[in-house]
C-alpha cells in the first residue's frame, strides 16, 4: 500500500460544540481506512505543552493578563508542532487537533490584543504553520448551552467559564474566519446525531483522503 500523504486537520468549535467527540469518532473512521492517526490537543499535544496548559486552564479568571496568556498559548504550540505534529507529519500520519492557532486568535486576539498581534506570536514560535484543513463546529447558541449544562459535574475552566458575551465574540470571531479564509476554513453543522456529524466531517475531508 503506497504510504498516505501526513495531513493536519484541525477542529475548532465553541463550548459544547463536540469537537472532543467528533476529533474520536474521526480518527476511528480514518484508522478503519488504514491511515495512522495521531490525536492531540491544544493546549497541551507535548509534554511541554502539557505543563503549560496547567498553568494556562486553572486558578482565576484574573490569574494572567491577557499579553501573558498569549504568549503562554505560543510557546504551549510551538512546543506542540515542534514534538508532536512535525515528526508525525514526516512520517505520513494524519494529525487531528482539537484546537489549534485559530482557537487563540478567536479567544486572546480580541480586546487588548488584535489578530494581527496572535499571527505575529504564532510566526515567531512555530514559523507560521497551518493546518491542511480547519473544521468549524457550529451549533445554535441555544443548544450549545444546554449541551454545555448537561456535562454532569464538569467544571469549567478558567476560560471556559467567562461570560455569555465573550462567548458570544469568539463565535463571531470564528464565523469571520470562515467567511476571510474559505481555503482553509469549513463550516460543518455540529447538530444531530453523532455520527451524522461525523459523516458531515469525512464530506468535508474527502478531497484529502487516500
């Protein structure tokens, strides 16, 4: 069998969106067509990226000004490429994120910092990388709550825990990012049943797939 062509797809979505639960059930379809997949996360993906995580996702709301965050998530990924997604890239696997650079943009790159401010961060700690293809999990504000409060006793992080308004910025955020970057961005409809979903996700993959 000729090696598969290495692949990054990132998932991008707001809270309760499934992106955890669509990334598993997508490496389980890839892996049945024989490719290697590699599932990671961001923040974290590496042991570096891992410990800084940590440092990013508890304590309060007011633990880092908005500059430090930013700068934390860069070196979190570029840690993350340089381990993980670079050397399985190299050897023909497909590396599924949940979350990447965009995930910044839409959360830090608003308010005191802009867009422009994350891409200069991401150029300097991981040269710019991109992933082959981001998918976009959209769901109507309404069902995404309920999905959120029907986690049974999972806590919300430091960031997953602000406000409905900023909630409510980086969706529009992520919607701008589509309709800017339609190369790289896809919109996929994240309601319904779970393998619907992913059946929606693999549609949205298929030009890329061996």
């Amino acid at each position: 069998m000729r090696p598969t062509k290495g692949r990054f797809i990132s998932l991008e979505g707001g809270e309760g969106a499934g992106k955890s639960t669509q990334l598993r059930a997508l490496a389980a379809a890839l892996r049945a067509r024989g490719v290697e997949v590699v599932e990671t996360r961001e923040p974290g993906g590496s042991e570096g990226a891992e410990a800084i995580r940590a440092l990013l996702l508890t304590g309060g709301a007011d633990r880092w000004n908005p500059r430090a965050e930013a700068l934390l998530f860069a070196a979190a990924r570029a840690d993350h490429v340089e381990k993980t997604i670079r050397p399985a890239l190299d050897r023909g696997a497909w590396v599924l994120s949940d979350r990447f650079l965009d995930s910044s943009r839409a959360y830090q790159g608003m308010g005191e910092l802009t867009d422009a401010d994350i891409l200069a961060l991401h150029r300097i700690g991981s040269e710019g990388f991109l992933p082959d293809r981001t998918l976009f999990l959209t769901l109507p504000e309404e069902e995404s709550s309920a999905r959120t409060r029907s986690r049974d006793g999972e806590a919300s992080d430091r960031i997953g825990g602000r406000d409905r308004a900023f909630h409510l910025a980086v969706a529009a955020a992520f919607a701008r990012f589509v309709r800017e970057e339609p190369d790289r961005f896809l919109a996929i409809d994240a309601s319904g049943a779970a393998e619907v979903v992913t059946g929606r996700l693999l549609i949205a993959l298929q030009d890329l797939l061996p």
